[in-house]
C-alpha cells in the first residue's frame, strides 16, 4: 500500500499488457482497476486515520499520494465524505 501502485506496474509484473489488464479487471469485477487501487488505499488511510494516530499529510505520503491535494481528492471520492 505504501507503494505508488499503478496499472501499468501491476500489467508489467504480470507480464499483461495494460489495456488487456485494464479490460479483463473491469469485466471480472465490474470496476476499473484504477478505482479499485484507489478504494483500497482509501480503506487504508481510514484505518490509519482511526488508528495510527498519524497525521493526514504523514498517511498521504505514506501511501504513496503525489500531493496532499491529490490525497484529499481520492478521499473524498472513495470515502463517501
């Protein structure tokens, strides 16, 4: 989680091309994997939010956020806020 996971990493280490990745995931799950990436990382800035008593900038960077605007923008997405 800590990692800045993206399609393009998960297609290269599965030796997949990204838009086959991409594709396959989405007709598997019903959602791209890019909201599924971001879901998850927002299901683990709540726990660390709850728990860690680490502060939003630490838990944005932690998790691998390019900006704290960018952090704010998935949580508020993916987290119903």
């Amino acid at each position: 989680m800590s990692e800045n996971i993206t399609v393009e990493k998960l297609a290269k280490e599965l030796f997949l091309s990204r838009p086959y990745l991409s594709r396959r995931f989405k007709e598997e799950t019903g959602e791209s994997l890019t909201d599924f990436i971001l879901k998850e990382k927002t299901e683990e800035a709540k726990r660390l939010l709850r728990y860690s008593g680490k502060s939003l900038t630490a838990i944005g960077n932690y998790l691998g956020f390019s900006s704290q605007s960018h952090f704010a923008r998935v949580f508020k997405k993916y987290a119903k806020v």
